[in-house]
C-alpha cells in the first residue's frame, strides 16, 4: 500500500481481503486460522483468497473441521503475544465453540484480575438462505456475554476500517459477515492503506428530522432503501447504523431520536430478546417524555430460519417492511 | 533416553532439587490440610477440590518443566499453581476472594491465572485446557522460541470431545504441547470402569499419531523422569506426548464430598500408597534427609502456611468500585 490516502473501488468481500492482507502486511504477530482458508481454495467464498500464497501456511493456516480446537489455539496463542484471526465459517456453527469463546476468551481479562488479555479476532458469516443451520443471525447471544465485542459492518469502508480495528483490539472481537454482502458484487470507495472505524461508533449515513431507524449489518442497505422511499412520501428519516453492537453507541441513537421522537429499529435477528429489545427498551428508559410513539422492532420471526421461498420472505424483515413500520409509528 | 535411563537420571538429580521437589509436595498438603480445615470450622466460607493423593502426579511434572514453559490446569490445580512458583500468599488470597489474590479474588478457586509464572489459565470445564495449550504452543513455535507447554486434565476430560479435536491438531501441526492427564480413576463421582471401556487412556493419544506414555502418579520422581522426556521431546520439535500419571484420589470430588461412593478398601490402598510420605521415606533412606530436617521441614512449611492463610485472612475484598473494571480493556465505553 503506497498511497493512503487515495481510494478504489472494492467489494465487502474484497474489503475483508485487503484489511486482513494490510494486517498480516504490518504486523508479524497476526496470522489466520480456519476451515479451508489456504489457496486453494482460498476459502470456502474465497474471502481469503491469495493471503497464504503471499504469507505462507504458516500464517493462514487451514484447519481440520476442528470449531473447539480453532477457537482454543486462538485463545492460547493470543495468550502467548500473538493476534489471531479465527474464522469460523458461519455463525450456526458458532454453537461450537461457545464453550471457548463465552467461558475463556470473554471471561479470562475478568477473571485473571486485569493480568490477561486476549487480543483475538473471530470472524464468522452469517448464511442466507441455507436453511435452519446455515443461515442465523445469534449475534444477541454474544452481546450478553461480558467480555467480547460485537461488530456488525454493513458497507466495504466499514467492513475494511472494522476489521483492522478488531485485529488491533486488546480485547476479543467477533466481527459479523453476512453472506448477502459477501456475495454482492457492487463495489464502493474504500480507502487504500490501513485506517481504523473506531468500535463502538455508529454512523448516520442518511440524516433525517422525521424518525430514526436503528440498524446494522446486512438490515442497513434495507433501511436505506425505506428511508429514500419514505423520502418520497414527505417522510424524513434518519438511518443510524450502528456498526458495533458491543460497545452500543447509545450517544449516537439517544441523540438521533431526541431529536426525531420516533425510532424503528430493525434486524435480522429474531425479534423476540434480540438486540432490537435491548435498544428499544434503553430509549424508552432514557427518552420516556420525549417519545411521540412507542419504538417498535422490525425483525425476523421466531421461527428457525425456513427453507421455503415463501416463508423465508416472510421471515426476514426488508425495505417494504421497515417503511411499513415507519409509516405506523408516523400516525 | 530410554525409559529406564530417564528413571535412572530423575533418581540422581541434585539433592537440592529433590529436596525442592519435596518441599513443594509438602507445601501443597500441608497448605490443602490447612484451608480444608479452615472450611470444616467456618473460618471462612470457601469451596475446593481436593489433590490429595496427587501431588507427585502435578509436581512431578512442573519440576521437569522449565520455569518461562507454560502451563494450563483445572480447578483442582492447587499442586499445579504452587509448583509453577505462585506463593502460598497469592493462593489463598485467590481462594478467599482477597485483594491479595494472584487475580486479586476476581477469579477465585477455579480460575488461579499467573501468567508472570507462565501459569497462563485455569478452566473451571472439564477438557477445555486442551484446545488452549495447543494457542500456546503455537504461539511458541511461530515465535520460533522453545519453550513448552504443559496442559493438565482430569481423566474425565477423556470423554470429552475438546480433547480429542485438541489431539489431533496438536498432532498435525506438531506441537510442543504435553498433555498431562491425572487420571485420579474418577471422573466426578463415577468411577472410571462405568464410564469408558478403554483400559489405558494414554491409548487415546495413539491414533492421533501421540505417543501415549503411563506412568505411577505416586512415584514423583517417575513422573518427573517421563515428564522430562516429553518436555525433551517437544523442545526439539518431535511433537506432543500424552503422558498419563495415574494417581488415586483419596477424598473426595470436592470439599463436602465425604466420598461415601468410593470403595474403601481401594482408598485405603491409596491411603497406604501416599505419594509425599513416600517421598520423604525414600529421601531418608538415601541419606539425602535427616529425619530430624524432615521433622523440621514439616514444622517450617506448616508456619508458612499459617502465616500465609492470615495474610489473605486479614485483607480486604475488592472495593466495590471495580466491579466493572477488567470486562474490557481500560477506557472501552462498556455497559453497565
């Protein structure tokens, strides 16, 4: 990387690439490990398509179909003054390794008195229509697990700057890629060079006076989208996107729905003891008076992720459903 | 080295190590009598999970390991974290909650973490030490230093699949991991016929393409001898050992368990078979030992443990203002 401060356009897939590319690059402690992440494949999506023939197998390191045993040599390696990057090829399989991830890399900081640190990094996909056990969204799991953070990119400059963020990080982080994205192949300015979206920041990338909507990840293309039709009906809303879902940026959402008075909050999570609950109910505490409607959550049933096209479009919230809500909390 | 040369070599070590190694083993049954008894008074509230009966078994090894190797144990790791050096001060300060704790009591019984000892972690779930010694070992080697890694686990964790996804990594990126299985013949309250029908567990390593060595868990010196070699092993990059130390376990799964499940005349052969008196016997007998300095060592060690168990006594418990501090790194805005 030369030039840092010019730009090209890049895929969230080949943002993923470039940051762990720059990472491995500047820092000989990082190095990768997971299921088939050496050339060939590169991947079983190809995200980390090139880095072992650049770096060696020695730093991308393909596993055996092993979760306990890639998240444990994480864990113990990052024990002894490395900075892993696991990945776990999709977060139903993050089942897996909850033991290691929940019970060692969130408590061991805590538990060790401040001694320890686990300067890891997980990152895992969120499927799209696989069916039940390829294609949840449990990232509220770890949100309620002290000691891990939460991150939750939704556009390739986001995705890039994150990730660098989290391999830097001294703490766990569990970064979220959902295949939707993934997949696309529209491109978007990204940054050349390393540069760091600090964690726990949102972003507004639509400003609005109207009503905000909470997003992030792959809900927030969705929630731009209602936002430019809703525009059009002389509704203005605000899209915040949180980027991080540990640390929850409450300053950005309390400030945007102070001002607007009504929020929707959408995920791809289930509805039911989701983030959106979480963040619904800390407006309610702290914004009580100032609320013209109650908040209301726009996500996914509580049902396992269906295989049926019919159900599976009624399962996942989407642009028509957030304006939908949008419109209600308007009234 | 053969077996018996190794034997032969842990049998002649310097008199001042084998006193050490004997100081340690004594250190860890008199410091466990002692907090045991504390409980049994309602000294202090507390909870613990008894070694007795495996001292050799976990000191043995620490003696053979360097002191910058690491090591992984398990709530019932007392004799692991004394031997890798931790003063009996930070050990019952951790076991009482206390400031004075090596995690100033916010880990407590289960979780003793003295990573400045290269005691790097203690997992409070059965086999999960495993996967964890193999980040360490890799850290090792891609740092391209030689140190080892050392991860004990109960025979329990036999069963669990951890281990055997942690074996067969290690295995397949050649690790300088031993995995050192006290096989005390419990898993919890059952016995080790009831819940598996392999007869020698250190037989679980060979498939995985491990050696799998057995050895007399009340002989410390046996132990140190097998200790050595896989420590030998692995420092020379020929890969993990399985290296089973077979040590009965006199009392009960943890303080309260009276062990009423435990065939008696089994415990009584162990009771019979106790490795720090042995040791001590077998000192004298070689004239390494007056029996008056073993008297006297006794006397000395059983002081320390007293005043160390006041310290942590007498110190504070953590204000309350740091119950949020330690989730993250410092200065991350985290919930509350």
């Amino acid at each position: 990387m030369t030039a840092t401060h010019t730009e090209s356009e890049m895929t969230f897939g080949e943002a993923i690439n470039d940051a762990l590319d720059i990472a491995l690059g500047s820092d000989p402690t990082v190095f990768l490990l997971g299921e088939d992440i050496a050339d060939p494949p590169g991947g079983v999506v190809r995200l980390t398509q090139g880095l072992s023939t650049k770096y060696g197998t020695h730093r991308v390191r393909a596993t055996p179909i092993s979760e306990q045993a890639i998240a444990g040599a994480a864990i113990g390696a990052a024990l002894g003054g490395l900075r892993p990057v696991a990945e776990i090829m999709l977060m139903d399989f993050m089942t897996l390794v909850m033991d290691q991830l929940i019970n060692h890399a969130a408590k061991h900081r805590y538990m060790s008195g401040g001694t320890s640190h686990l300067p890891l990094t997980v990152r895992t996909r969120i499927g799209h229509r696989r069916g039940a056990q390829h294609s949840s969204s449990y990232e509220a799991w770890f949100m309620h697990a002290p000691g891990i953070k939460v991150c939750a990119p939704a556009t390739a400059q986001d995705a890039k700057g994150l990730l660098l963020s989290c391999i830097a990080d001294d703490d766990p982080c569990l970064f979220l890629e959902p295949t939707p994205m993934v997949r696309s192949r529209r491109r978007s300015q990204v940054p050349a060079g390393d540069y760091r979206v600090p964690i726990g920041q949102a972003a507004v990338p639509v400003a609005g006076t109207d009503v905000s909507i909470i997003s992030y990840g792959q809900m927030t293309p969705a929630a731009l989208d209602a936002a430019a039709t809703l525009a059009n009906e002389g509704i203005s809303a605000e899209v915040v996107d949180l980027r991080s879902l540990v640390p929850l940026d409450h300053h950005t959402v309390l400030t945007s729905v102070a001002k607007t008075r009504r929020a929707v909050v959408t995920h791809a999570a289930a509805r039911f003891a989701g983030p959106g609950a979480e963040i619904s109910a800390m407006i309610h505490e702290e914004l009580f008076g100032q609320l013209e409607r109650p908040v209301r959550r726009v996500a996914s049933a509580f049902t396992p992720v269906p295989f049926a096209e019919s159900l599976a479009q009624i399962h996942a919230p989407d642009a028509s459903t957030i304006a939908e809500s949008v419109r209600e909390v308007m009234t | 080295m053969s077996t018996a040369d190794a034997d032969a070599g842990a049998r002649s070590l310097p008199v001042s190590d084998l006193l050490s190694i004997y100081r340690t083993m004594l250190t860890v049954r008199l410091a466990e009598e002692r907090f045991m008894r504390g409980l049994s008074r309602g000294e202090f509230p507390g909870f613990y999970f008894p070694v007795r009966g495996m001292e050799a078994a976990a000191v043995g090894v620490i003696a053979a390991l360097r002191r910058d190797d690491y090591y992984i144990t398990t709530y019932r790791g007392i004799a692991d974290v004394l031997a890798k050096g931790a003063s009996l001060e930070a050990v019952f300060g951790e076991l009482l909650g206390r400031v004075t704790g090596m995690s100033r009591g916010k880990g407590g019984t289960m979780h003793m973490a003295d990573p400045e000892r290269g005691m790097m972690l203690t997992t409070g779930i059965v086999g999960s030490g495993t996967p964890i010694a193999n980040g360490l070992g890799l850290a090792a080697q891609l740092q391209g230093n030689d140190r080892v890694t050392g991860v004990s686990f109960g025979d329990g964790a036999t069963s669990i699949g951890a281990l055997h996804e942690a074996l067969n990594l290690a295995s397949l990126w050649n690790l300088p991991v031993i995995f050192v299985c006290h096989n005390n013949l419990w898993g919890e309250c059952t016995p080790l016929d009831a819940y598996t029908r392999t007869a020698r567990l250190a037989e679980r390593a060979t498939p995985f393409g491990i050696p799998g060595v057995t050895v007399d868990g009340t002989d410390v010196l046996a132990v140190h001898a097998a200790a050595a070699q896989a420590a030998d092993r692995a420092r020379v990059g020929d890969g993990p050992t399985f290296l089973e130390v077979v040590a009965p376990r006199i009392l009960g799964h943890n303080f309260g368990d009276t062990g009423d499940y435990m065939d008696e005349a089994a415990v009584e052969r162990a009771r019979a078979n106790d490795p720090v008196p042995k040791f001590g016997e077998w000192l004298v007998a070689q004239g390494h030992l007056g029996r008056d300095e073993l008297e006297a060592m006794y006397q000395e060690i059983s002081d320390e443990v007293e005043q160390a168990l006041a310290v942590a006594v007498n110190s504070d418990m953590l204000p309350t203002d740091e119950l949020h501090t330690d989730v993250f790194a410092s200065g991350v805005n985290a919930p509350r």
